[in-house]
C-alpha cells in the first residue's frame, strides 16, 4: 500500500477556512516549492502526515494557539511575521480560539534533498526536523515574504529570484533547524524483538497521543529513519498505522459494549473527539459507528478488517 500522504491542495479538506491568495500550489510540480494564502477559521484540529514540509508565515495571529506536544497542549500567543515550521509524515494537533490568517510555503522533499546533496552533501534520509511551533526568525519571516512576493510577481525575471529564494530557504532551514542523524548506515531493518516492543507499546497506548518521535525512540531511530523504514516493514505510515489500530478497538468495544456511549468509546480510543471517529468510520467502513453498533447489535454486519 502506498503512503496517503496530505497534499497542499488538500488543506482545506483538513482545516476550516478559505484561501485567500491563490499562489503557485496548483501550477509548480509537486517536485518544487509553493506558496498559498489562508484564512482559517476558529478551530480544534488534528493534521494528518503531510507530503511536505511547511512554513507557516502568520499575518494575523492570535494570543490563544494551542500545540499538543505528545503529552500536553502547549499555549502560546503568536505574532504578525512569526514563523511555525511543521515537518512532513509526521501529524499534529492544534487549536486557535479565533480566525487567523497565513501564508503557506510548501517545500519537497525532493527539493530538500537536492540542496542536502548539493550544499551540505548530506542524504536528506538522515537528517529530520521536528514541528517548531512558534520561532521569532526574522531572517526567515523576511525570506519567506521576499518569496511570496517573487512567486506570485510578473515582473521580468521573477522566476530566477523566486528560485534563488528557494534555495536560500531550505540553506537557511537546514543551517538552523535540522538535525543530522549520527544512526549507523549500516542499519537498515527493525529487529524482531524491537517490532514486538513497538507494536506492545502502540496497542498499550491507544488512549493518549503517540507521537513519531516517541515511537522512533522505542526501537533507537531518528524519527525521518524510523518513518522511512516503518513504512518498508508495513507498507503504511506511522500515522496510518496507528489509526487503523484505534478504529480496530471501536470496532471490538462497538461490537461488545452495546450501551456505552460514543463519546466515551472515542476516547478509549484515543480520537480527537467522537466527530473524528465518525469521520474515520465514514471513510474506512462507509458508515458511523452509531451504524456500525446497530447492525452488529442486529446480527446484520460481519467484522470488517481496516485496511
């Protein structure tokens, strides 16, 4: 099975809001660089693994930002020009308590491992970032509103500037936020017994957050060289893993614990909320667990496998 990766043009489909700046998402090859212009909404939100890494420029913040760090959410108040740098295959959850504005700056994976290669002459597969939500940069801040500008330009050359800026971008975020992984090349599978550890610890810990990080830490990987490898062993990211394991056990407790109420078996789960379940349930069984309870309740529905 492939990677489901979340794709740019796809954002809106995750969090509620509008687009307020078209850009480049939709005309430059998912191989390069984009940019978009958002409005979004007040709003909880959980955001699966995406296809690239994201700079996230704020042009109107908010004093009440969420970011649940894998054991607690953290607050902070975010400021005009501030920066929030997310990493790809690895989710997230947020909150923001009223409508922000932003700018997105999607950069690939292959882009980044050409600058790696070409610059640092490091192997992107061994060098990760982690989420930073909220970074005073101003060097950043500059460069990236240098390159929105140049992107969605039609002045005579803007396309050369916008390529330079690219790669002073990614020079930049290499030289300040990722880190290079000392793992051993020789590694190249999880061990057995490390496998048996990692899926114990998954199934203990359905309830709560399991994050890449922690799960990388568990079988002595850097989160990118964990991911990648995860990926060959189960043919699914880690997110996706995790996911279909949490709609297994609403499965089962649906199934058996016909009066226990949604909300409840939500959170035995580790959902975000019983809107997130039903909405994994819509897209993996094609009906909500309320559905899903009634029709095992009637004799009428055999256990389904999530794929």
């Amino acid at each position: 099975m492939s990677l489901i990766l979340l794709a740019p043009e796809k954002m809106l489909e995750v969090i509620p809001g509008e687009i307020t700046i078209k850009g480049t998402v939709d005309t430059v090859p998912n191989k390069g660089m984009s940019v978009r212009g958002y409005r979004f909404y007040k709003t909880e939100v959980d955001i699966p693994c995406m296809r690239d890494y994201e700079l996230v420029r704020w042009k109107k913040g908010t004093s009440n930002l969420g970011f649940h760090d894998g054991s607690r959410w953290r607050k902070n108040a975010v400021h005009e020009d501030d920066v929030t740098i997310l990493t790809r295959g690895e989710s997230s959850r947020w909150y923001w308590m009223n409508d922000i504005e932003v700018s997105h700056i999607y950069i690939s994976q292959a882009l980044m491992a050409k600058v790696a290669s070409e610059i640092f002459h490091k192997d992107i597969d061994r060098t990760f970032v982690d989420h930073y939500p909220i970074v005073n940069d101003a060097a950043l801040s500059t460069l990236m509103g240098c390159y929105e500008a140049e992107a969605l330009s039609e002045e005579p050359g803007s396309d050369l500037f916008s390529q330079s800026l690219e790669i002073q971008l990614c020079i930049h975020l290499m030289r300040k936020y990722i880190k290079c992984d000392g793992q051993d090349e020789t590694v190249s599978r999880i061990s057995r017994a490390r496998l048996d550890t990692l899926q114990r610890y998954i199934m203990t810990h359905l309830s709560g957050t399991i994050s890449v990080k922690d799960m990388a830490a568990i079988v002595d990987l850097s989160p990118s060289h964990f991911v990648r490898l995860f990926a060959t062993v189960f043919g699914v990211s880690p997110h996706q893993y995790v996911q279909a394991q949490r709609l297994k056990r609403a499965e089962r407790l649906l199934s058996t614990l016909h009066n226990v109420p949604l909300k409840a078996v939500a959170m035995d789960c580790g959902f975000a909320d019983q809107s997130h379940m039903t909405r994994l349930f819509k897209e993996k069984l094609s009906m909500t667990p309320k559905e899903y309870r009634e029709k095992n309740a009637l004799g009428l529905f055999c256990s389904l496998t999530v794929q």
